[in-house]
C-alpha cells in the first residue's frame, strides 16, 4: 500500500493468488472426487467464499482439501478487505489531517503573496516564487491545478477568487499582494474588483488577454496588468533586433543568474536614510552594491540616480549585487537612526 491506494504489484498479487487457489482447489477436486472441472470449480469457489456447499465432501481427501481451501479463502480474503480498510483510513483520515494542516499553515503566514489561476502562467508565477524562496497560496478550483500544487508542495485553497471566501482563507487580509492569472479576462475583472474592494492597499498583478482587457483591469485597480502574448511578441522582435542586449537583460534578471541579485528596499524613518543623499550614506563604498533606480513615493521611477540623489521617506530603492553586497545593503537600510553614518562615495 502507498497510503491512498493499492500498488499494481499488490494488485497482481491478490489476482494471483486467487487464481492459484481457483485453479489448484479445481484440480484437486477433480482429483479426489473424479467430478467434472465445472463441478470442481463451483465446488472451489464456493468452498473458499464461504458460502457453504450444498454436499459434504466424501472421503479423508476432499475433507482435507476442503479444509485447505477454507483456510486460504479466508487469508486471503482477509487480506483483500484490510488493504480496503487501510486505503479507505487513509484517504478519509490522511486527507482530512493534512487539509488540517494546511489550512493551519495558511494561517501562519504573513507578507506573502496569492496566485489566483493556476495555469500555464500561474504556475510560471509559482515557480518563480518558489525559486526566490517566497511564501505563497494558490487558489484555484480546478481539481488539475490542485493536483500541480500537490505535486510540488504548494500552499492551496480550492476554491475561487471572485468568493470573498476563498480570498479570507488564502489569507488575503495578511498578504502582500496578489497575482490574478486565470485566462478568462472577466474572471481577473471580479477578482481585481472584489480583492481592491476589500483591501484597497494590496497590490494586484492581474493578467489580461488584450490591450482593451488590460486597459479595463486599469480601470477596476490593478496596480500592474501584463499581456502574455505582447510580452511575447515584444521579446521575441527585440531577440532578433537586439540578441546580445535581450540576452544580457533575460540573464540580469533570471533566477538563474546566482552571483547577481536584484533587490528593492523602502526608505523607512526608522532607517535614518531618509534625507540625505546617496553619496553621504556611501552605499557603494559600505555595502558593494549599486543603486540603479529610486522609485519616488508619486510612483515616478528616477534612473540612473547620482550621489547627490536625495533619499526620501517612503522612496523605495532598487539595488543590484552579490548576495553577500544585497544583504548588507538591506542590513545598511535596516539599521536604526543615527547609525547610518555618511562615507561619501
């Protein structure tokens, strides 16, 4: 048994040996009784079902025989209707323990993010995420989707993200935002609706088929809308226009590139950054890392900021390096007030 059901060797097994006590129970009355092979196997079979018999056997043999083939039916049998027992145990009980403990493991998490649509570019998103080392739910109703998620250990709530149900428990009051990738545009308009409608400070990143969809999923909230199929066709002319910079780009950016992190960091008043500029904290100097853009608090995305680039309250800056230079970036931009000292870069 592999706890849900019967292995194919078990199966083999329990047919095999059915077969062996048919056949040798047949032969052996055919033997000692001289009855036909029809009367031989009626005899068998209903011997090892207990059914009873309907003669008693005659003579010492057939008694033994007899015998025999009882106790085998019953072993047997018995072992048939244990294996049921134990996949049905398992099924009800396991399954329930486990959705028990997954329900528990929702409800720890804090800060982490829901995909909603687990297809083709839901489950792209899932491993991204997966591979960053990032907590997430998936939310979906489609028993194929729900078995992916099983595969690989995923975090899942079967169910929907148009229910405002579904959405409390994959844990939407506590996440960090949500990625709304069905394939069904109507389907990412309510779910964009329903999500902004009760936590209008979430982020969404929502899905859209077309222009016009991305344009109306604008409209219901979502913060950011990607179009697969632009997206697409965008990189695949820019791969033949420009090969070597599309490829530099796709390999800055990958999951597969271990020694080049990116990382973006908010300017919080705890930090002691907020104020001052970018060449008196000496951010390239302390930490290796190189800031590349500051996204100000309206939204507007500065690039290529200098070291005279004030740092602000609520500014969030995108920093690139080394594992070990990110994490001292984040440890600089994590450290309390008055501790930042200056280093001009």
């Amino acid at each position: 048994m592999k706890g849900d059901g019967f292995t194919r060797r078990e199966v083999g097994i329990l047919v095999g040996a059915v077969a062996v006590l048919f056949a040798g129970g047949t032969l052996g009355f055919m033997s000692v009784l001289h009855e036909s092979w029809h009367e031989a196997l009626y005899r068998t079979i209903v011997t090892a079902s207990l059914t009873g018999l309907d003669t008693t056997p005659r003579g010492l043999g057939a008694e033994l025989l007899t015998i025999l083939i009882v106790l085998s039916g019953v072993a047997i049998f018995g072992y048939f209707a244990a294996q049921i027992f134990d996949a049905i145990a398992h099924s009800v009980l396991g399954g329930a323990w486990r959705e028990k403990k997954r329900r528990k493991m929702i409800e720890q998490l804090r800060d982490h993010i829901i995909v909603c649509g687990y297809g083709r570019v839901g489950r792209r998103a899932g491993d991204e995420l997966r591979e960053a080392g990032f907590p997430y739910v998936v939310l979906d109703f489609s028993e194929d989707a729900l078995e992916h998620a099983r595969e690989h250990d995923d975090l899942f709530v079967d169910g929907s993200g148009a229910e405002d149900e579904d959405l409390v428990k994959a844990g939407i009051d506590r996440a960090r935002g949500i990625i709304v990738a069905s394939d069904d545009d109507g389907d990412n308009l309510y779910i964009t609706l329903s999500v902004k409608a009760r936590r209008p400070e979430v982020t969404v990143i929502a899905r859209a088929s077309s222009e016009e969809a991305g344009r109306k999923l604008k409209l219901a909230g979502a913060d950011r809308v990607v179009t697969p199929y632009t997206t697409a066709g965008r990189v695949m002319a820019q791969l033949m226009i420009r090969p070597q910079v599309t490829s530099f780009v796709h390999a800055m950016t990958s999951s597969d590139a271990p020694d080049l992190n990116w990382e973006e960091i908010e300017v919080t008043s705890e930090c002691g950054a907020a104020g001052r500029t970018i060449g008196d904290l000496g951010i390239s100097s302390r930490t290796g890392a190189h800031i590349v853009a500051v996204r100000r608090q309206g939204g507007v995305l500065e690039m290529r900021p200098t070291k005279d680039t004030v740092l602000e309250e609520s500014d969030v800056i995108v920093g690139i390096g080394s594992p070990e230079e990110i994490g001292r970036l984040e440890a600089l931009f994590g450290a309390q007030a008055g501790v930042v000292e200056g280093d001009n870069d």
